[in-house]
C-alpha cells in the first residue's frame, strides 16, 4: 500500500521551475516527466528501497505531494522529507539576498539550485561530470544505477564493488579506482557529510579538504561547493571561456577569458556561482526552451553548448 504525505516549501517556491534548474535533474536515478511536471526516483531509506512521486500540481507556494510506492514508517517519511528537502534546497536562505545583488532574476524567480539527496551522490555524479562530453556522463550513472543499485549506489555498497567492474560494466573510465577509494572514505566516515553541510565550517576548509579527495580538482571542488550551498567560487571550464566569450563579448587567449568571468561575477560577492550559473542556464533556455519542457532522452542529453 502507498504513502501519501506533503511536504511543506518556500511561499516562493516552484516545484517545476526550481528542479529543472542544474543538469543533475537528467541524470539517473531521476526521471523527470515533463509532460506532468512530475518527479520519479528511488531512495534509499532505512527500511530499503522506495520510489516516490513528487508533484506541485497546486503551483508555487504550494505543498508537495509526495507518494511512496510502497507504505513507510513515521521514521521513514520523516527520511524521505529530509532528503527532498536537501535534494530541492528547500532550507536554502539567500534567495532573497541574491534578488538583492543580482535583480534580473527577481522576476523569474530564479535562485535556488537542486542537487542530490547526499552529499556522496553530488560527489560521484560531479566526478563523472568533468573531462568529459554530457552523454557519457548520463551513460554513467544510468549504468552505476543499472548495475550496483537503482536508488544510485550508497557508499557502503559501491566500496564493495571491484573497479575492474566499474570500469568494463558502468563505462567510467580512468574513474573506476577514484569512485571506489572514494566511496570507502565515506562509509569509512572520514568523509564527513555532517562536517561538509555545517554552515559554521569555513569555506576554505571545505575547500581544502575537497581538493585532498582521491579524483577531486579545484574545478570539481569548485562544483562541490556550490551543490553544499557555498556559490562563491566559480568552477570554470570550457563552457565558461565560450560564455564569456558568446554572451559576455570578451576575447583573448581561453586563460585571459577564463579571468575576466571571474572578475566580471565578482560583485555578486557570496552569490558569484548564482549569478554565473542561471546566466549559462538562461543562455540554454533560449536555445531549447525551458528546462523543465526538456525531454530526457533527447534536448536533456544535448544541453551543452558542444552539442548545440
């Protein structure tokens, strides 16, 4: 028997607008409808796996609806509820503060940015994300959900698993070693999600212990700090030095491009990756409409601007 429950948001909040806001919403286990506007996903939760619905059929402001497909404890909703909240950025307080630096958004109601229920699964998911083009990194991890677990693989459970399998099953590369030694620090405990979420841990001790992970760079650390609600660093890539380059007119060498981003984000102070990132996304938008209109398995896997 299922579940049916409701979570409570933001008065500001628009289920649709604000999920389809960073490209992890295509990645598996999500399986975004947008047709019905409408969330899919498994979850991993103490009593095991459950997928839930979730929808906001009321419009902004508006509770979601959550339903399990199967019947959950008091516990196990109250698990639920807390990695949506995380997953939605529902606790997410500067929204407003942003409006303030950075108004053209004010109007769309752009700030918030989703991530994934954990911190390991941000972490994963971003390895599989650099040096390299957006399909594979979808192959990825519809591969890691397809082969280690359909509720993306917990760290406890991709520790057990031989890189050799990683490699040849789930089609990762030169990750497989760096995936696995990464997941046995986090069910190890010596990466400490608690410590990494804490708002009173600095930023630039959040920053070096990012860079000390097996596989992590100062571009991936960059993208970490951001899906932990930290936007004041900016994780330039290629996609940065061809905005700066399209959107923003600025020319030289890709390093000299790649400065003046950082300089030109640099006033929006705390809120710099905000700025930056809706800028990009906006520029997606206007290439293939809106996010949440995107079909997953054809506009979701040609977002980049290699692909358009």
């Amino acid at each position: 028997m299922a579940s049916r429950f409701t979570l409570p948001v933001p008065s500001d909040y628009l289920f649709y607008r604000d999920f389809c806001s960073y490209g992890y919403f295509l990645l598996a286990p999500n399986r975004w409808d947008p047709a019905a506007r409408v969330l899919k996903r498994p979850l991993e939760l103490s009593g095991g796996v459950a997928e839930v619905t979730v929808a906001q059929p009321e419009g902004k402001g508006a509770k979601l609806r959550v339903v399990s497909d199967r019947a959950l404890s008091r516990g196990e909703k109250a698990e639920v509820s807390r990695l949506l909240t995380r997953m939605l950025s529902l606790n997410d307080t500067g929204v407003r503060e942003f409006h303030r630096l950075d108004p053209r958004w004010r109007r769309s109601g752009r700030g918030r940015l989703m991530r994934s229920p954990t911190l390991f699964e941000d972490i994963i998911k971003t390895v599989t994300s650099c040096n390299v083009a957006w399909p594979s990194t979808i192959r990825m991890n519809q591969r890691l959900c397809e082969v280690v677990d359909p509720a993306f693989p917990s760290a406890a459970k991709l520790a057990r698993v031989r890189p050799a399998t990683l490699r040849a099953r789930c089609s990762v590369g030169y990750r497989d070693k760096r995936i696995v030694e990464l997941a046995r620090l986090a069910a190890s405990g010596e990466i400490d999600a608690a410590w990494f979420e804490d708002p009173g841990t600095p930023d630039e001790a959040v920053l070096e212990a990012l860079i000390d992970l097996p596989g992590i760079g100062p571009y991936a650390a960059a993208n970490i700090m951001q899906l932990l609600g930290r936007y004041h660093r900016l994780p330039l890539d290629t996609e940065s030095v061809r905005h700066g380059r399209t959107v923003l007119g600025f020319e030289g060498t890709d390093k000299a491009v790649m400065a003046r981003v950082a300089a030109h984000f640099e006033p929006m102070g705390a809120h710099r990756f905000r700025s930056y990132w809706f800028e990009l996304w906006n520029w997606y938008e206007a290439k293939r409409g809106k996010s949440w209109t995107w079909d997953p398995a054809t506009t979701g896997k040609s977002f980049t601007a290699a692909q358009f």
